[in-house]
C-alpha cells in the first residue's frame, strides 16, 4: 500500500563506531526520502568519525565492526560529519521521519552529531585565536543548523511491529502451541505451564537449519541459555556484564564499556558510590565479588616470588641507584 502523506516522509538508518550515545559517532547514514506523489530519493554518506576534543579519529569499537564490516582504515579520506551537516539538515528540513529503532538509538545519536558541530562552532567563535575566516565559516554553518529533531513527528516501524505483533506469552504461546488462548493467563501457574508448553512447541518447529539460521535449536540446556548471543549479564539488573575475554564490563553510565577492573584501579571510589547508591542488592554484592577480586590478585601480585628476569632488573636499578649517589 502506497503512503498517503501530507508532507515527505524520511526514513533514515546509521552505522556507528559504537552504541554509547554520548561518545560513539556516526560512520554511515542513508536517508530515503519518500514524497507525498509516491517518488522516492536516496542518499548515502560515509562518514569520518571525528573526535573534536582530542582532535582526532574516533575509533570503531571492534564489536560494531564484526556487526557493520567497517573498519577503521575504510574511513580514512571520508568528510567529517561537520562537513556534510548542512546537506543533511537540508535533507531533513521538510520531513517527518521514520526508522526502525530510530528512536532509541538512531535519532539519539543524530542529534548528538548535530549539537557536536554547534558546539565546536560555537567554541571556534569565541576562540580569540581563530582565523577570521575559520569564524566566519563556523557562523556560516551554525546558521545552518536552526532545526529542531524533537518537533519532528518520528515513526518508528518497530513500535508498530511490536503492536501489532506483540512479543508477550500469550502471543508466543497462539504461535506455538495451536492458535488458542490458555485459560488463566496472569495466574502464576498458568503462566508457568505455558511457558514450558511454548519451548516444547518451539523445538518441534525449529529443528532443521534454514537461510536465516545456521543452526537448528539444539534439545540442550546450554545451547538454549546462550541462544541470543548477547552478553551475559553478571548481575540481574544487567549493570555488570562479561565480554568476549572474560572480563566484567560496566553496562551504564559515564563508564559504560569500560572494564570493571580497570574503573577500580583508576576510581576505586566508583565502586563506593554504587555501595551507596539506589542498586540493587545483588548489584552490589557483584560489584563487592569484584573488589575482592581484585583485591586479592593485588595482594598475590605482591606477594609472589620475583622472577629470574625481575630479580635481574631489580638488581640492575639498584646498581643504577647507588652509582648515581656514588657520583654525585
């Protein structure tokens, strides 16, 4: 069914460094502009991800690169995302917008590139070094950025996907198990029964590969526990996870990706402030394994026997040592 619009209707779609907001930049974005008459135009930027405060490349987080195939070294020689700004925003002026996920994510991180690139041209106004000319143009381009994201009327396809096709257990348990309600759902018992009812249905109707599965869904509890591939979560809040290495990882907040052992040797009143905070008590029991962890291998590190190797380099800075007294 063609849409009936009033005015365009821009979907649009972004490939990023990363999934943290605050500081992963975009590296792909496609528009598909559809018009009122039904004709449609697209555009494609790559796009350099570009750090302004250091003043520097913005790296790829190798987990988006396994999901994007974008490497780092295929975003050498692209414009920055200040460069190609004002297309954009040209693009987007006359349009409603639609994605999927976009509100979550997409449409977060876009706003967060546009306010970038007013604040880096507001800084180089101020700046009494900058070039007369490198002011102008930073006027130039902030006077291009008068939109507001938050005035735009934003459909979001999966919401709609999700109301129409509801992902609850009743609507697992039509799917599954025969087309019909069961009797009691929101009972704890009914509830329960279907639950088990539904994976049984489940392994009976995914047991051969197909296009979008590599693998069957295995009759194995392991198998089953680890099916979506997503992180496993440390503590039931989801505040802790482990990645591919083994290490916890903090999921939220100002360090979120970043390990929890490295948060407790540069911050280790981090880990105070989480003991104090409004978490879970789980949470904080995770984050107090963790310390004493840490502790522990900290305490061991000193404990240990040196090695040959160490001992040498220890006897060598001594000997470094006393000479320098010896001389002077």
């Amino acid at each position: 069914m063609n849409l009936k619009l009033e005015r365009p209707l821009l979907f649009f779609d972004i490939e990023s460094t990363g999934l943290n907001i605050v500081t992963d930049c975009i590296v792909e974005l496609s528009f598909v502009k559809v018009f009122p008459d039904g004709h449609h135009e697209l555009k494609t930027w790559r796009v350099f991800p570009y750090d302004y405060v250091n003043k520097c490349q913005k790296k790829m987080d190798p987990r988006a690169s396994e999901v994007n195939k974008i490497k780092d070294e295929d975003l050498v020689g692209e414009k920055k995302f200040i460069e190609i700004v004002p297309e954009v925003v040209s693009w987007i002026a006359d349009s409603d917008l639609a994605g999927f996920n976009s509100s979550k994510f997409d449409l977060p991180l876009l706003a967060e590139e546009i306010e970038r690139v007013r604040a880096y041209c507001q800084e180089r106004i101020n700046d009494p070094k900058a070039q007369p000319q490198n002011k102008k143009k930073a006027e130039e381009t902030l006077g291009l950025l008068d939109i507001d994201l938050h005035g735009k009327r934003m459909v979001d396809v999966q919401n709609i996907y999700h109301y129409m096709e509801p992902r609850n257990l009743r609507a697992a348990y039509r799917f599954y198990c025969g087309g019909e309600d069961f009797e009691n759902a929101h009972s704890a018992e009914a509830d329960t029964l279907a639950t088990y009812k539904v994976l049984q249905g489940q392994l009976d109707m995914y047991q051969q590969p197909d296009k979008y599965h590599e693998t069957a869904l295995k009759n194995d509890v392991d198998f089953l526990a680890g099916v979506t591939g997503r992180p496993r979560s440390i503590d039931y809040a989801g505040r802790l996870v482990w990645d591919a290495n083994g290490e916890a990882v903090i999921s939220f907040g100002k360090h979120k990706g970043r390990t929890a052992r490295e948060i407790y040797q540069k911050e280790p009143s981090y880990f105070a402030w989480i003991m104090q905070g409004e978490f879970t008590l789980d949470t904080k029991r995770q984050f107090a394994l963790l310390k004493e962890k840490f502790d522990k291998e900290k305490r061991e590190e000193r404990n240990r026997p040196l090695t040959e190797e160490e001992t040498l380099e220890a006897a060598r800075r001594l000997q470094d040592n006393f000479q320098d007294r010896l001389f002077k």
